[in-house]
C-alpha cells in the first residue's frame, strides 16, 4: 500500500454544477474529459451573456445560445478537442469536426 497523495484537479460547469473535466496529479491515468471542451471565441461570448463565468457543459451553454451546438461552433486548432474521453452529447455536438493540421496545447487555471 502506497503511502503517496493523490491531488486531482476538477472543472465543473458554473451553471448547474456537473463535472466537466478531472485531471489526475500523480497517477498514470490522464483523467477525465467528459465535457471539457472549446468552442470558437465568437461562440463563447454569445454564450456569455450578462454572467459571465469561466466553464460551461454543453447544455447550460446551449441553453444561454438559445439552441444546439454544432461542429463548426468548436475550435478546430486545439487538441482538448480531440482527445479524452467525451460524453455523448459532446461528441454527437462534434460530429464531423475535422481536426485541423497542427494542433495546439491548451492551458488553464481552475
């Protein structure tokens, strides 16, 4: 039995409080991308409205768009998109997204 910490990092949807993403610090596992997602800037700020907040799940951004989600709404250009293990609703939003050349890494602060 290891006597090691485990630290984990999780995103949840300011909204309505589900778990976007964990990110596990000093496992072999990656974690976990369930909705962690990134959609185009001009998408976003719609989305934003007159509260802003940092991370949304597909539903509670769609419902501050006022409708679904779409491929071409998402960044083409960076790899959280395309890796990870993704919801279904996230990956049925996503259908047809085609990854662009090069993609780049993606950095936050929780």
């Amino acid at each position: 039995m290891s006597n090691k910490r485990h630290t984990a990092t999780a995103c949840i949807c300011q909204d309505c409080e589900a778990i976007l993403m964990v990110r596990d610090i000093g496992l072999l596992s990656a974690g976990w991308d369930h909705e962690w997602f990134m959609v185009n800037d001009r998408v976003w700020r719609a989305g934003q409205g007159e509260r802003p907040v940092r991370f949304l799940c597909v539903g509670c951004l769609e419902h501050r768009l006022g409708r679904r989600l779409t491929a071409r709404d998402f960044k083409r250009g960076v790899r959280i998109n395309f890796i990870g293990r993704k919801s279904a609703r996230l990956r049925q939003r996503m259908r047809g997204l085609r990854p662009a050349k090069r993609l780049r890494e993606t950095s936050f602060t929780p």
